[in-house]
C-alpha cells in the first residue's frame, strides 16, 4: 500500500507531530508511506518526505489572502509540485491532513484528485474543510448555510481583508462535490467535530470516522507525584496545577489564568507556552516553552490536576499527554476535549465560569494515578491511530 501524506508542517506542531509518527509507525509495519509538507525548514535527508512549497511564495499568497480573503487559493507553483509528486508516487490513498498554512491550492488539488479517481482521507484536525473558511467557527452556524458577511473575517485576516467568505464556501464545496462515494473518507479526530463534520453541506454526502490523535506513550508516562517534584525542586506540600497555553495570544486564556490564580493563592501554579518574559505573582512559575516530551511528562505527573482553559479545541493534546502522565484535567468544555478525554479523571464546566472552575480544581479527587496512566497510554497510543487510519485505508481500497 502505498500512502501519500499532506499536511502544512512536518515534525514540529501537533499535526506536524501526527504524520511524523504515522510515518514512522508506517516504517516499521512495512507500509510505502510519503509525505508532503509546505511549511517548515527543508529535510532532504528523507528521499520519502518532500517539501513542496518556498517560504516566499507562501509568504506573498498569505499576504495577499489577507487582502483579498483567499486562504486556500493561490500557490501556483506549490501546488505544481504536488501535482507532480503525486504524479511521480501513484499513491493508492492520499491523506490530507492540515492544508491551511498557505502551500496549496486546495480547490485545485481537490479538483485533479477527483479526475484522476484517486482514494482520498481528509482529516478534520480543525473546522476549515467543512467551514469552507475558519479554522474554529466558534459559536457562529453559517458554515452550515454559506456564509457571508462573516464577523471574525477581521479578526482572522486583518482588518483591511475583503469579506469573500460566501464565494469561498461555495468554492469548497465545489471543489468537493462530484467525487466517486466510494473514494472519499472524512475522519475527525473527535466525536465533537465528527458530529458538526456531518452536518456540513460540504461533507456530508461522505463516510465520517473519528480517529483520536495518538502522542509518543514512551515519553508520556506514570511518574510518581513526590518524585517528580524532588527532581524537579518543587514544593512537596502545596497543591500545583500547570497550564499548557498553546496560543498566548488569545487575551481569554491569559485573563483566565491569571482569575484563577488570583482565586488559589496558597496553590503554585506552572505556566508552559507563554512568552519568557511573562510575569504575574510569585506563585506562577513560567517554565516557558518545553520542547523534550519526557521532561514535560514529569512537570504533568508533578502536578495534581491539569488546567484546560481554551474556547474551542478539536482534541487537545493537553488532555492526552497528561492523563498519560497520570494527571487528571479539569476545565471549559470547549467541544473536543471533552468528548476525547477520560471522564472519570475529569471535570468540566461552563466556559468563563471560574467560580464554578475553582471549585472542580478543588475538589478533593483520590485517584490511583497509575492507573490514570495505563488508561491512557492504551487509549492514545501512536498504534492505535496508526492501526485505526490503516484500517480506513484498506476499507477505501476494498471498495
């Protein structure tokens, strides 16, 4: 079988990560996988994982499309060397995972797959395949009607962007009509989006499975609680807490944080993800970016719950990495993580109701975090997803 990946990066980032390790699993059962990827420094070392797009021309279409609103459009030359790749490979599947980081032409791509009758998966690892625009609709339901006179479009693109989302829906639509029934599966990588995926005009028509994301269980693992914090020199009397802010930028979560804290005083607070030079009370400790997995293992098993503050997520990586480490989550639900998680190591309330929030934190919950752990490593292990995705491979080729 031979299985061609796209995706915007490759390694580096959580779908980055995702096809890193399909790859890699893939090697080891004997699978011809590939891999394209757009954005990112070069790998040429890998004659099985090409790089399709310059940093100047996603650059100048990234700029233009935050004036003319054209996300998915653009990248003449990217979108070539695509075509020519998949030309070269003759993939019996081509997986599309995150193509928005601006190196592809989604709607040209989509277009010469259906002529040229190939299998495709396309992955829901955001909303945009079946938004036909944004990566995370929010509360707004025009994706399921068409569009238009969107009211985040500033937001998303700047505030000189043109507003073109009706015209862009109806192009991802298009682009997505008229494929052979039995060529197309959509997986998504929660039962959350999987459900809002089957309601789209756009995708609907198609087969829907829900494959959870896997992470490395080899660097996610039990750590015993005092342990870790002696090695790592904190506190083995206070109550601690860490909070993995992907996006610092979004002024909610950092308000949010900042409320609980206020409200937990005498508890120590670990902050990963936000700018170095962020500082707020001598009870946070920002630990800024941690790119080795097995030390931000033992930093979750330090703490006593994980923090999930965000509006929207698909899935949430925080939710699998710590429940691996054996370290329960409480937070907003924000649609995914809710739905992938482990309910009975979790708890979840209304988004922005930080009363309500610090309650859960304080909850008094025994666990046996051991166990937390062989729950989790089973349930978001990289086999499975590999396993799970292999199996939408074979049911496309049967058919």
């Amino acid at each position: 079988m031979r299985v061609l990946q796209i995706n915007c990066v490759y390694e580096f980032g959580s779908t980055g990560s995702v096809i890193f390790s399909l790859h890699r699993q893939y090697a080891v059962s004997k699978q011809q996988t590939f891999i394209v990827y757009g954005r990112g420094a070069w790998k040429p070392i890998e004659t099985t994982v090409f790089k399709n797009c310059s940093e100047l021309e996603s650059n100048i279409h990234h700029a233009y499309a935050n004036i003319f609103d054209n996300v998915y459009g653009g990248c003449f030359f990217a979108t070539n060397k695509i075509i020519k790749i998949v030309k070269k490979i003759k993939p019996d599947v081509v997986h599309l995972h995150c193509c928005n980081g601006y190196f592809v032409n989604l709607y040209r791509l989509f277009k010469y797959l259906k002529k040229h009758n190939y299998k495709v998966v396309v992955t829901n690892h955001g909303e945009f395949y079946y938004t036909g625009n944004c990566g995370h609709a929010f509360e707004c339901d025009k994706w399921k009607t068409g569009c238009g006179n969107c009211l985040h479009i500033k937001e998303f693109n700047g505030k000189w962007s043109l507003d073109r989302t009706h015209n862009n829906w109806i192009k991802m639509k298009n682009a997505l009509d008229g494929f052979n029934q039995n060529n197309v599966v959509v997986t998504s990588v929660s039962p959350w989006v999987t459900s809002r995926s089957k309601e789209s005009p756009i995708l609907r028509q198609y087969k829907h499975v829900t494959v959870l994301n896997g992470i490395n269980t080899d660097n996610f693992i039990y750590h015993e609680i005092n342990q870790s914090r002696r090695d790592l020199g904190l506190s083995l009397d206070k109550k601690i807490y860490i909070f993995i802010c992907s996006n610092w930028n979004q002024k909610s979560k950092k308000d949010y944080f900042e409320q609980v804290v206020d409200s937990l005083p005498e508890s120590l607070f670990l902050l990963v993800g936000a700018p170095n030079e962020y500082k707020y009370k001598d009870n946070v400790i920002n630990l800024g970016y941690i790119g080795d997995q097995k030390l931000l293992s033992k930093y979750y098993s330090s703490s006593n719950k994980t923090l999930l503050l965000s509006k929207k997520e698909t899935f949430s990586l925080p939710v699998a990495e710590s429940l691996c480490s054996g370290t329960p989550v409480v937070g907003f639900y924000s649609g995914g993580p809710e739905t992938i998680t482990i309910h009975e190591y979790s708890d979840f309330c209304d988004y922005g109701d930080i009363d309500t929030l610090v309650k859960l934190i304080n909850k008094d919950s025994k666990f046996d975090r051991k166990k937390i752990s062989e729950d989790a490593r089973e349930k978001y292990s990289i086999e499975r997803m590999a396993n799970s995705y292999l199996d939408v491979y074979k049911e496309l080729l049967s058919k």
